[in-house]
C-alpha cells in the first residue's frame, strides 16, 4: 500500500442542504426546509419553461408543491402536458369552482357530474333552479377573482368526527354517506377561502396557476372546460355532442333508478343486503334497451349491416350477441363479422410516433377489402370471409357465407362509425350503434370519476384472466389505446344512430377483489407505478360484492368470466 497516497475521505458535518436534479440534467440546492414549490420556481425561470407545474413526482409518489424534501432526489414536474399534471389540475379548479358557488349562491351546491369530450365537466346546480347565462357568466368572473388572488389552497389532516361535522354544516350529505365507510380516524381535506372540502387526489397549493379554463352555459347546467394537454395554450373546440349528451344524462337517471347515485348508496346497498335486487334492476336496464335497440333495427326497412363500436373494454362483443339475440326475437337472424379480421397484412401495418405497431389506425384496416365483401354479400353473393391470425400476422380463409333476405350483419370493431369505412353501399342500409360506459359512479357530487377509469380496470381484470398480461402490462400499452380512441372514435360519435350505456352501477365493487392483487402486484420502479397506486385509492372506496351475484348474461361477465356467450357465434346466415 502507497504510504504516501493522499486519500479523498475526511470528517464532515451533517448537510445543511437538499439537491434535486430534474429531467434536464441541471441540479438545484437548497436549505432543507425548503418547499419543492421554490425549487421548480427556479428552475422554471432558468428553463423558461411557461405551463404551470402542478406538483412533482418523486419515484413512484406524487408530491404537492408544500411538501418539503428532506433527501436528494431525482424528480419529474407534473405539469399539463402530463397525465398527472392535468388531473391535478382539472381537481383543483374543481375546488375553486365550489367555493365561487359557494359565495354567489351559498343555498345552492355545485354537481360535476361527467366528462365532455371537449376536455371539460358538465355540471350541475342543485338546490336551485339552473343557473341562467348572466349567472354562470358571474360565476366565471368570482372563479377568475379567485385566481387572480392567488389565494393558498391548505391541505389539513383533521379527525374524521370533524369533517363529518364540517361537511353536515355545509350541506354535503352524500359525502357523509360516503364517510359511513371511511374507516381511518383521520381524513385529508382542503381549505379554500372559507370552504373545506375532501378531494381523494393531490391539489395545486395556490390558485394563481389555475389561470386557464371557461365556462359555458347550456340549458340544464353548464361546463367547465380546460386547455389543451398537448397545448396548454389552447383550448378545444367547442362542439356540441347531443345524442352523446343525452346518453350521460339518461345514465344519470338509470343511476337514480337503481337507488345508486354514488359510491355512499351502492355500499349502503351491500351492506343492507338489497344489492341482489340493484344488481338485477341495473341489468334488466341493460336488457330493456338492448330490446329497444333490436326493434329499432327491425323496423327500420332495408337495414342489412349493423355496426358496433365503441371504445376499448365497453363490452361491444357481449353487447352484439345480447343485440343479436334480441333481433331473433323480432324475426331477424344475424351473423357477426369482426373488423379486426381485416387487418391488413402484420408488415403493412401503420406505426404510431414511437415505432411501434398501431393496430388503432384507420389505415391498419384492408378498406378496400372490406368494401368488396359487403357489397359482394348485400348483392346476394356467397363470399369467403378472411379470418386475421394474430400470430403470424396475415389473413387466413374463414367462412363461407350467403345472407338470405331479412338477415343482418353485424360488424363489430374500432372504426364502425367512421363513414369513410364503407362506401357504395346506401346509408339507409347501415345501422349504427355507438356502445360505451357513460353512467361510472362518482365518489360524490365533487369527485367525478372518469369512465375511462372503469374501463381500464375492466381491461386489467380481463387481460390478466384471458390473455395472460400483468397489470404493468395493461396500464403502459393504455395511452396508445387511448390515442387511439380520440383520433378514430370520438370524433365520429355523433355518427351513430343509437347509443348504448354499458356502464352498470355496481360494477367497481365487483372488479375490486380482482383488480386489487393485480395492481398490487406492479413493479414500484415501473412507469406503470403511478397509475398502479391511483386505481388503488379508486378502488378502496367501494365495498367487495362477490362475482356469483353476476348473472351469466352481464356485459361485465366478459371481463370478469363465466359468460354464457363465451362460445356463442352468431350464424344465422346461410353458410356453404
């Protein structure tokens, strides 16, 4: 050993400071004690970086902008362009929202009920008659008062008897139907000039960052619409969607039929014992309209090709074949015809930004193809339908088919509603059906819940149960899904001629039992963590029902199993 060697060790002090080093490289120093809020206000100034950063994640946790690091850490800002960073955004002008209600019409309370396409929520008043457009146009101004004074949005931990108290004082009874099943002593809550509220996800700490939104008056309610993720700069444009409108209002009331308005009832409903008969009446909901749905068809002359689509995990195959059941009621027999089967070839097909396969587009369809073969079958030819072989990734030779008069195709797939699909062929043939959840349960009149939520947990439970994927798996190939879903589907939602709610109000406490191991299951250093550990605050909310109280004919039992149209195909046509 050199006895001369001049090693690099030395007593030291304790650090008085925290580093954090952010997605660029650069690394910033501070006391300890200092909030991550000063850090990203630095480095935000330094990168010249403008959309408003709505909290930070560190690893697999998401932090508020108060929080105080007390280690080095390499973290992530959330801001708008961010998944994560647009939720928090979205729940924090939620808060600002209610308490500019609250000044203006303190008898009143503030229901956000659903989603709009345009990136925003329609909501409600209550307790008063709906707003008028001078009000919410008031409305608007006391939100942007609020914004303007940059006011702080304290979180709190306080003992559950409390906010039980609090919220029985500022009228929020279904969050006190909520709270019967809270089974912690303590709850977080959030206070914003004067109001106290409970919102089950992260908030921004002030409110001047909240400087971009609108709102617009409709007849029944108003929205609440928000930039553009891709370009906070931005906002969507302003599109009316009726027969979609309608869907989510009547799902409303199919929620207030069966007596579950939020996560409170459908709980207070497994614990009493009545959910058998929730579960049946949301079910015979189902079966009521899928009937009127088949009369619609069997009146309508000349109709030989229905289509159904809808996004991903709506439950469109068990959706046709309960249609197709229902069109043998009213003498018409059906043959199903998947989309998918015209695939085009695995080495033609388009690929997405980031290099890989997208199954998604609308050019990984055989167009022409497919137009042939439903002209060929509507002008009384037999033809040889193809059949897509997802391991090699070519077209094989599937059925041969005639269809006699008074039969229907039924064609299920992601591009049904698109009217460049299909050409040559009379629109007065085509029947189209738009098929998705638009009744998800809210946690309460401030905690919507987003239907796509329900969908991504139908897809986790069904993925893992049929085709073998692991939650990780499900949740990171989920925003291409979604992409998908916004470049091909929603914009042709209006094409359809009906629109089916596959939404069932009890859903959630059925999938919990099986969805939770799964997620529980994902690799905390995966990019799927995040996503992972949301759900799992979702999902705690609702009390467990039991799959055998599911009957065999559910659209849910398609993700869950134990269906009796597992192995049902519809083949009523003639066959050679």
């Amino acid at each position: 050993m050199d006895q001369h060697r001049t090693h690099p060790v030395h007593p030291s002090q304790p650090r008085t400071d925290v580093r954090l080093i952010f997605p660029d490289g650069s690394i910033y120093a501070a006391p300890l004690g200092t909030a991550l809020e000063d850090f990203v206000t630095a480095w935000q100034a330094a990168a010249t970086c403008s959309p408003p950063v709505t909290a930070v994640a560190i690893g697999e946790v998401i932090y508020e902008l108060s929080h105080k690091p007390e280690r080095d850490a390499e973290v992530v800002p959330l801001d708008l362009g961010h998944i994560d960073g647009m939720r928090i955004y979205k729940r924090s002008l939620s808060l600002v929202l209610v308490a500019a209600a609250h000044n203006l019409f303190p008898e009143s309370f503030i229901s956000i009920d659903h989603s709009v396409t345009a990136n925003g929520f329609f909501c409600e008043v209550g307790g008063r008659a709906p707003l008028s457009t001078q009000e919410v146009e008031a409305l608007d101004m006391e939100m942007h008062r609020l914004v303007q004074a940059d006011m702080p949005i304290v979180r709190k931990r306080i003992p559950l008897e409390q906010a039980v108290s609090t919220f029985a004082a500022q009228g929020y009874q279904d969050k006190l139907r909520v709270l019967r099943f809270h089974h912690s002593p303590e709850l977080d809550v959030y206070e914003l000039d004067g109001i106290v509220d409970s919102f089950y996800g992260h908030m921004v700490t002030r409110t001047g960052c909240l400087q971009r939104f609108r709102l617009h008056h409709h007849e029944s309610g108003f929205t609440l619409t928000f930039p553009l993720s891709e370009d906070p700069n931005r906002f969507p444009d302003e599109t009316d969607f009726p027969k979609l409108m309608h869907q989510f209002r009547e799902g409303h009331r199919w929620l207030a039929t069966v007596g579950a308005e939020n996560v409170g009832d459908l709980n207070a409903a497994i614990e009493d014992g009545s959910i058998r008969e929730l579960i049946l009446t949301a079910e015979a909901l189902h079966e009521r309209r899928i009937a009127e749905i088949a009369t619609q068809i069997a009146e309508r002359e000349g109709v030989r090709i229905v289509f159904i689509s809808g996004p991903s995990s709506s439950g469109k195959t068990t959706f046709a074949k309960r249609l197709g059941i229902q069109l043998g009621a009213n003498g018409l027999r059906s043959f199903a015809v998947s989309l998918d089967d015209y695939f085009v070839e695995r080495e033609l097909t388009p690929r997405d930004e980031a290099g890989q396969l997208d199954f998604e587009a609308f050019e990984a369809i055989d167009h022409a193809l497919f137009t042939q073969d439903m002209s060929r079958l509507l002008a009384g030819e037999t033809v040889t339908l193809p059949r897509y072989d997802f391991l090699t990734g070519r077209r094989v030779a599937g059925p041969h088919i005639a269809l006699s008069p008074g039969m229907v195709l039924l064609v299920e797939g992601l591009h049904g509603l698109n009217p460049n699909l299909l050409h040559g062929v009379p629109r007065n043939a085509l029947f189209k059906v738009y098929v998705s959840p638009l009744s998800q349960l809210n946690i309460d009149h401030h905690n919507y819940v987003p239907t796509s939520d329900g969908r991504l947990v139908r897809r986790i439970v069904r993925d893992a149960l049929s085709r073998g994927y692991t939650a990780e798996q499900t949740i990171e190939r989920w925003h291409s899904v979604r992409r998908g879903e916004r470049r091909y589907i929603f914009p042709y939602q209006e094409e359809a001629d009906v629109m089916f709610n596959s939404g069932l109000a009890y859903e959630m406490s059925v999938l919990k039992p099986l969805a939770e191991p799964l997620l529980l299951r994902c690799d905390h250093g995966s990019p799927a963590a995040l996503e992972s550990r949301r759900l799992l605050t979702l999902l705690s909310f609702f009390l467990p029902i039991a799959t055998e109280l599911v009957p065999d004919n559910s659209i849910l039992r398609e993700f869950i199993g134990g269906s009796i149209f597992e192995h049902l195909r519809l083949v009523g046509s003639s066959r050679t």
